[in-house]
C-alpha cells in the first residue's frame, strides 16, 4: 500500500489524449441529456422579457419549457444545442485532458495530494478550456436566447449558427451614445473578433471557483470513498460515479453562479443594448437595481435541475470511457 501511495503516477501521452477523447464523448453525452434544461435557464438567466413571468420558482422551469415546446416543438427545446456540441466536444476533451496533466504536475503521487492542489488543477483545466473555446460558447447563447419577442422586424426565424456569428461580428458599429463607451468600441471595431469574448472576463473569473471546486469535491470524495484502501482495489461502478460527480456539480454551482449569471447578461448585451458594451460593474448595477441580490441566484433552481445530472453523467462517462479505452 504504502508503494501505491509514494510511487509517482506517470501516464504516457497518448494515454493523456485517450483520457481527453473520453472526456469529449462526455460532455457531448451530458450536454445533450440537459439541453432543454440549459435553454430555458439561460433565458432565465439573461432576463429574456417573454419568459422572466416563470423565473424564480420550480414549477416555472417546466412552465417556461411548456411553452417553449408549443410555439417551437422539440426543436425549440433544443436551440442553440448544435452549437453547443461544436463547443463541449473540444471543452470537455481539453479540460479533461488538462487536468490529468495538471494531477500528474502537481500530484505525482497520491501522498501529495491536497485540496488545494485539486482546486487549482481543476481551476487550471477549467480556464485553460474556457480560453479555447468561449467564442462558442458566446454563439451558442444567442441562438438559445432567440424567440418571439427578441427577433427582429426582418427576421422571422430563429438564428442559426452562421447568421448569430454574423449579428456578433456586426454589430455596434454605430457611434455609441455612452461617452464611456467610445474608446472600448474603437477597439472592437478595430478588432471585430473580439466581440466574440463579451463577458470573457467575469466567464474565466467564475470559471476558477466553479471547475476548482468541481474537480476538488470530486478528487476528495473520491479518495473518501473510492480509494483502494477503501474498496479493497476493486473498480468503482458508475453509480459511485454519478453519485460523487452529481455531489461535486451542486457544490460547484453554488459556489459560482453569479459569476454565471453576470457573463450570460454580458453575452446578450449585444441583442438588448447593441450600441453599448457592457462591463462588469454596469452588469452588476443592473442585476442589484432591478432585482437585488436574488438577481444573482435567478434561475439558481433549474441550474441545480440542470447541472448536477450534467455533471453526474459527465464525469460517470469519462470515467467509463477511460476503462474502454484502457486509460
């Protein structure tokens, strides 16, 4: 035993690509299970005027989703969720993989293993993630937060991927009428591309909780309850690992979701004030001023709804695909 603990653990490199391959499957497999879920929570989140009379309460996310399936049918439950794939396969596949790198530099062997050290390799492979892939992401929500209400006068569809990556790349080039705003669209003008992290900062800020306390809970629950000196170094089932990562996703989502909230109301700012480009302490101001300090937990409810089975059946398939690919 006492080998097992002090002998450093040194996966080889396709073994660290295999682990992230997994983790891609994953996440596409997790995404697609709460995809209507994560549509309505995100025109909870974003304050979408059609559907804020259902936010606040539980029987509200199925209102809310209710209505979505009469006007749009099953595809409206899932928009936006295209993208979504486009994004979590190469989020997944790089978190994953970016934390077994960071276990191994970090913890080579289970003797060193901290709660510090697995908050800072989740936090490491949750930004470095989020850093690859966040235009996707910021894509991916205006097309979620399309209905009725919020199309335009000359469009009576819903966006697909093509056409939200033109209405990012276009718009604001109108001359701001905030005089605070003139030298931040210069520069978006100046580099369109950049509009395609609206809201980064406060993401990769909320991302450092939110991934460091996933990956924490779910390095230190298991090492409680799945260790070999605990189960006698037999393979722990997936139901052990849906219960461990369902556990590890609500700890995470409480510890984040303002953060969440902010970056989804700095994602949409381009469709509600096209002209202006929100920072973080406008965001804040108006969440306060309009709805105090439940404006930062709107939503909260259906996020638990959705990320804890998320979670769950995310970290129970990577862990089943590292067996099937012999990780």
């Amino acid at each position: 035993m006492s080998s097992d603990v002090t002998t450093p653990r040194k996966p080889k490199f396709n073994q660290v690509i295999r682990s992230g391959i997994a983790g891609g499957i994953a996440g596409c497999v997790a995404k697609t299970v709460v995809a209507p879920l994560d549509r309505v929570k995100i025109l909870f989140q974003a304050s979408n005027p059609e559907y804020q009379k259902y936010a606040g309460t539980w029987s509200g996310a199925f209102c809310a989703g209710r209505q979505i399936y009469h006007e749009s049918g099953v595809r409206g439950l899932f928009q936006g969720h295209s993208a979504t794939l486009l994004r979590i396969f190469p989020y997944a596949a790089i978190k994953f993989m970016a934390y077994e790198r960071a276990h191994q530099i970090l913890m080579p062997t289970r003797q060193q293993e901290t709660n510090f050290r697995r908050f800072t390799a989740g936090a490491i492979s949750g930004t470095l993630s989020v850093l690859c892939t966040y235009p996707l992401d910021l894509i991916r929500v205006r097309m979620a937060f399309h209905t009725q209400s919020t199309q335009s006068p000359d469009s009576s569809t819903r966006p697909s991927f093509s056409q939200a990556f033109r209405q990012v790349y276009t718009e604001g080039s109108s001359i701001p009428k905030s005089q605070n705003n003139i030298k931040t669209c210069a520069i978006f003008n100046r580099f369109p591309l950049l509009k395609f992290y609206r809201g980064f900062s406060v993401t990769m800020t909320g991302m450092v909780p939110y991934a460091g306390v996933s990956f924490l809970s779910w390095g230190f629950l298991r090492s409680k309850f799945l260790s070999p000196s605990q189960t006698g170094h037999k393979t722990p089932t997936p139901v052990a690992d849906l219960v461990i990562g369902a556990i590890s996703g609500a700890t995470a989502q409480t510890a984040s979701y303002p953060f969440e909230v902010i970056r989804r109301r700095m994602q949409v700012g381009g469709i509600t004030r096209p002209n202006e480009w929100l920072r973080w302490g406008e965001t804040i101001k108006i969440i306060w001023q309009t709805r105090g300090w439940r404006g930062f937990y709107v939503g909260l409810s259906i996020g638990y709804l959705k990320v804890v089975p998320m979670t769950a059946v995310s970290f129970a398939v990577w862990q089943s695909g590292k067996r099937l690919l012999n990780v």
